[in-house]
C-alpha cells in the first residue's frame, strides 16, 4: 500500500471520463470532526480493501443543510439541497453511501421532492452486504468475549427503521452482543439531533447523553458501537461525564469491522 | 307506554346534544390548513386496522395493553347489547333479540364476562392512578381537569359495569321465578353469582332490574356527552387519526413547496413562482396555521403520556413535554373556537400557540428523535408540531437561540455548520494514515 492513500474526487474520475459504483458521502462532521475523521479513513479502507470502484466530491461537497432543516430554517436547507442536488445531478450520481444517518436521511427522503433521486445507504448497510457476501471477514480476534452494545442512531433507526444492519456486522466477530435497556425503536437519543449539536442543552437535571449512560453501565458494556459521528462525540463525553474512559470504548461499526479485517 | 315517550325523548336529546358537540369540534378541525392525506389507500386501511382495531402499538407495554384490550373490547362488543336496550326501550320490549335463541345466550354470556373484564382492567387502571401513582400519569400538564378527567372516566365505567351486571342479575333471579315478562333468555355466567346478594322480594327485583335498566341507559347516554369534552373522545377519534397517518419515514420531514418557489426564483431568474397567499406565514404560530390533521392528533390524544415517558428532552429534566404540546394545542384550539362562537367566525382573540401556551423554552429543547412519535398508540405527531413552531420562529421571526444563529451563518458562509473553510474539506484524507 501506498504511503499516501489516494482517495479519488468525483472531477478527477469526471475527467477521465469514469463513473464510481458509489459515491462516499463524507459529511461534515467526516470531514472535519477529528474523531469523525478516523471513522472516514476506517470506512475509505474498507472500500479500498473490498475494491469498490467510489469517489468523494471533496470541496464540490457541502452540508445536506439536516441541521438546518430540523431547526426550522426550511429556506437554508432548501438552498443548501438543491445546490448538492446540481453538483451530484451534473455527475449523474446514482448511488450514495454515507457514515452519517442524518446525511443518510436527508439526502434518502428529503431530496428526491426537490429533484435529487438516488439510492442511498448507510455504510452499516454496505458493511453487513459485504459481510453477508464474503468480501468481509468478522473474526472476533481484538473483540474476542468483549461486551459490545449498539447505541441505535435516531435517524437511522426510528427516523428509516434500519436496525439490523448495524447488528448484523457485529453479529459475527465472536464479542458478546448486549443489548441497552433502551434500544431498537425504543432507543433513547444521544443527545445531539435536531440540531442540538449545535446549542447548550436548556435548563434541566442533566445532559441526554449522560442518561444514555446509565444503559452502557448496566449493560456493563466494553465497547460502545456507534453509527453516527454525532452520537459517538455524545458518547464518548458521556463516558467522560462518568469517568470510564479507561473501560468503555466507543466505536463506530466501521472502525469495528476495519479493525476485524486487518485494517486499523 | 309512558316510559317508551320519556326514553325516546331522551334517547333524541342526547343524540343531538351529541352532534352538535360533534359539529363544533368538526368545525375547529377544519380551521386548519389543507393537506392531501387520500393517497395510499389499502396502506391507510391496513394503518387502521392494525394500530386502531388491533391495538398493535398498545401491547408495547404488556399491562397497561392487556387491561385496555379488556376495555376496549368492552366498549366494542357490549354495544351491541345497547343496541338491543335502545330498541327495547323505544318499543317497550323486553330481551327483543332474545328470538335468536342459544346465539342470544351465547351473546349475552360474553358480555357478562366481558364486563367483568372490563371491571377488572378499569380497577387496574384506577390502582395505577391513585395508588401506585405511576410517573406518567403526572407532570405539570397533568393538573386540575385532565387529572380529574381520568378518574371520572373509570369511575363512570365502573358503575355502567356494574349496573350492567346487576340489572342481569335480578333479571336471572326474575326468569328463575317466570315473573311476569321475564322470559327465560340469555346466559348469565357472571351476575348468577351476585343475584343472591339481592333482596328474595319479586317487587324489589323489578326494582332493582328496571333502576338499574335505567340507570345503565342514561349512564351511557350521559357519557356519550361526555365524551367531547374528555380526553375520552380517543375511543371514536383513535380511527380516524390512524387512517389519516404520515406514511412517510419518520426521518422524512414535510417539504415547504412555498419555499422552494422562492429558492427556486433566487437560483433561477426565468422561474416565476405561482403567486403566494398573502396571508400564508412560514411555520405554524397558532393553531390555523397547523394543518387538519395536526388539530385532530390535538383531539384525539388521551393524555397516557407514552410519548413523554420516552422523551429525551423530559426524561433528563427539561421542560418540553410531548403530551403537553399536543393538550395545549387541543385547549388553544377549544378556546378559538368558543370565541369564534361567541364573536363571530371573522374573529381572533389575539393569542397564539406560541408562547401563550407553548414557550420557546420547549420548542428548542426537541431534539428530533421521533421516540415520541413511535410511542403514541394512535399515531399521533407532536413532533411536526414542534418544527412548524420552530419554522415561525426561524422564518418569520429570526428568534432563534444564538448558537443556532451561528450554526445557519457557518452553513450559509462555509457550506458546514462548523466555521471550516470549504477548501479543507478533504483534508481528513491527507497525510499518512495506513497505518492508523
């Protein structure tokens, strides 16, 4: 492997006269969000790794406008949607795969109304297709009789009822799968959505996220699987709120599954 | 004779007391705004069928789903016997069904013991209200009428069961007897067992067989009026509402076609938007802002608070309340409309939604997680609710807390909510990371 792993833009392809097989949706917290970044490189591996055909559109990409959207500024949304929807239009983008569910959301089902008809999937999809087709092993190795709890992300799994995949692609590394009391379409929130992400909590007992953890320690749970960048920088305060950074580690599914397969 | 004029008569009044109760909330529901809810029909029945008739949604909590299962068939099945109380009482019959033999026996056999079940789930219910006190039966909205309300309802079912049931019991002593008009007809597997607590006197038995006709008749009578203004209503709305479901994904947040007119005029100067209704606000800031079936979810919630039980927002202290956004727009709503009866329907009252009943504090403090939205066992949406206030706010107000002014500035200026240049949205690919 390359030193520098080269991570091709939809105008270099463009330019060669190449369609992806997909295109990677970053996002912005992917983009720019330091513990977001590394769940970007885990997934680009995994697509490097499998020999999936995809591109980025680098600096052509720009918020979905989910925050936004969810606090109410419609017309920003709006503006930032049909903007994506011109670039991805113009490279006749079919198919999208993103890390983030609430890009995974946005670009799913708000964007079609307003011109922009793709198929979308959350990289926990991919990842247990790929899985389920061999290209990806799931040995438990690293993960071997570890205690491992999926944090259901709001607008992948209430918001589009995907609460399988996620499963899936831990099902088969060997850890032990506990369940938080509250989970599946009975999931408590991270904390972040509705562009809370955003802004202070108002005034009240305590931070979403730090009530989340109370599931995590009953669950008595090594690692937390997450499946959204927002959820793990919810998560990975909330363990620091109770101060078991040096028990429970929070991970995202790509990380997990890149690590399974020799990547991380 | 005298008593078939004195029961029709009531039977009239109470019916029409009933539609024009009926009539007026019809009337609020349609101060809403229009939205298209007739598409996907076989999806909205099957909705219906298994939310509303199935009860699907409300076996999520095993108790609570069983006992309302007891009452609910109740309600649903023992109205048949009203029927027949109804047409007896009208043509001054006695068992008029009673025609129909083992099948009638067989009827009758199941009310009892249905309403037993229905005494039982009821006792249960009021044992989680007044002595086990469960969390979610209060909370600041909880106070005064729609506390008060809850009892009322279960106490009144108690009587109407036991009315029932007695009534059966001296009418099964009566045929025992093969006392005047009383023909042997029914089963009564129940109130055989009450009918020794009566008094041994034929006369009493009539007594107590017709008081307790009476009473039971009138009772429901009664309650059918009472229905409108209780939270009780859910027993007739719980239909509707679920037909008139959002079949979308939850994710999936209503696209504002006036906005994208707009955007579309500023992306392309050659688009001419279709004129726009001067009165038209951007988001919801009183009840006619919302659309109709935003104002029949109002009506048709029956205050069980699942929906704030699971809030993330509630949960950890805050003041937003699902339950409560959906009471407050219901009493807004009452309240308009009982001005516009009092003054004219060109009428307002110059108060809102937002703020005289809903504050800001509550609408910032949803995080969008649709908890609420899966919890309600008739598929009721606060959270649309709640972005159409924050679009008022947002839109037509710019009131909005700084952090999130901010937050639109980044995405306006820098294309992320985040102030990052646009031009480092590919660093995170830089560097050696293969080994990471």
């Amino acid at each position: 492997m390359d030193t520098l792993i080269n991570i091709p833009t939809m105008a270099e392809l463009s330019a060669k006269g190449e369609q992806p097989d997909i295109l990677f949706w970053v996002g912005c917290a992917g983009s720019y969000d330091e513990r977001a970044q590394r769940i970007t490189r885990a997934f680009a591996k995994i697509l490097k790794h499998v020999g999936i055909k995809f591109a980025v559109l680098g600096t052509e990409e720009a918020c979905t406008g989910d925050p936004a959207k969810r606090a109410g500024n419609e017309f920003l949304f709006q503006m930032q949607a049909m903007g994506n929807i011109e670039v991805l239009n113009g490279y006749a983008i079919k198919k999208i795969v993103t890390a983030c569910p609430h890009c995974f959301n946005t670009i799913k089902n708000e964007y079609p109304v307003l011109g922009g008809h793709y198929e979308v999937i959350h990289h926990t999809q991919l990842i247990a297709d790929l899985i389920a087709e061999g290209k990806l092993v799931a040995e438990g190795g690293a993960f071997k009789g570890k205690k491992i709890s999926f944090h259901d992300p709001c607008y992948l799994g209430r918001g589009n009822g995907v609460y399988e995949a996620p499963r899936k692609a831990l099902e088969q590394l060997d850890a032990d799968l506990v369940e938080l009391k509250r989970c599946k379409s009975n999931g408590l929130c991270c904390g972040a959505g509705g562009a809370q992400m955003f802004k202070e909590p108002e005034p009240g007992k305590k931070d979403v996220n730090v009530e989340r953890m109370e599931d995590v320690l009953e669950a008595k749970a090594d690692i937390v699987a997450v499946g959204c960048p927002f959820c793990m920088t919810m998560m990975n305060d909330g363990v620091k709120h109770v101060e078991k950074e040096q028990e429970i580690t929070v991970l995202d599914i790509a990380e997990i599954t890149a690590r399974a397969n020799g990547l991380l | 004779m005298l008593a078939q004029i004195v029961f029709t008569l009531v039977f009239i009044v109470a019916v029409a007391l009933f539609t024009v109760q009926v009539r007026k909330i019809i009337r609020n529901i349609r101060l809403g705004k229009n939205i298209c809810r007739n598409d996907r029909k076989a999806e909205r029945w099957t909705t219906m069928a298994r939310v509303a008739m199935g009860q699907s949604k409300m076996m999520v909590r095993p108790v609570a789903g069983l006992m309302h299962l007891f009452v609910y068939l109740g309600f649903v099945i023992i109205n048949l016997e009203v029927l027949e109380i109804v047409l007896d009482g009208i043509f001054g019959t006695h068992r008029l069904f009673a025609f129909m033999g083992g099948f009638y026996s067989f009827l009758i056999g199941s009310f009892e013991i249905l309403a037993l079940l229905v005494l039982l789930g009821v006792l249960v219910f009021l044992a989680r209200r007044l002595v086990v006190r469960l969390k979610r039966f209060s909370g600041v909205e909880m106070k005064a009428w729609p506390k008060s309300d809850a009892i009322y309802i279960l106490l009144i079912e108690v009587l109407l069961m036991t009315a029932f049931l007695t009534m059966n019991a001296a009418d099964y002593q009566l045929q025992s007897r093969l006392y005047g008009h009383y023909i042997q007809a029914g089963a009564f597997p129940v109130s055989q067992f009450l009918s020794p607590l009566l008094p041994s006197s034929t006369e009493a038995l009539v007594f107590i067989e017709r008081f307790c006709w009476w009473f039971h008749i009138i009772g429901i009578l009664a309650f059918l009026n009472y229905l409108p203004i209780s939270k009780h209503f859910h027993i007739l709305l719980a239909f509707p509402n679920t037909w008139y479901s959002n079949l979308n994904p939850k994710g999936h947040f209503s696209n504002m076609q006036s906005v994208s007119n707009e955007v579309k005029a500023m992306l392309d100067p050659s688009f001419t938007p279709p004129p726009a209704d001067p009165d038209a606000k951007f988001g919801a800031k009183d009840v006619v802002d919302l659309n109709w079936v935003q104002l029949m979810n109002a009506y048709t919630c029956t205050e069980c608070g699942r929906c704030t039980s699971v809030c993330p927002a509630n949960i950890t202290g805050k003041l937003l309340s699902p339950r409560k956004i959906m009471m407050d727009t219901r009493d807004r709503l009452e309240e308009l409309g009982k001005a516009k009866d009092k003054n004219g329907a060109s009428y307002h009252d110059g108060k809102a939604l937002l703020d005289d009943y809903i504050s800001r504090e509550e609408i910032w403090a949803c995080t969008t997680c649709n908890a609420c939205v899966e919890a309600c066992p008739v598929n009721i949406d606060p959270l649309s609710i709640i972005l159409d206030l924050r679009r008022y706010a947002v839109m037509e107000e710019s009131n909005v807390p700084n952090s999130l002014s901010a937050m639109f500035a980044n995405v306006e200026n820098n294309a992320a909510p985040w102030k990052y240049a646009p031009a480092d949205r590919l660093n995170w690919a830089q560097g050696d990371w293969s080994k990471e």
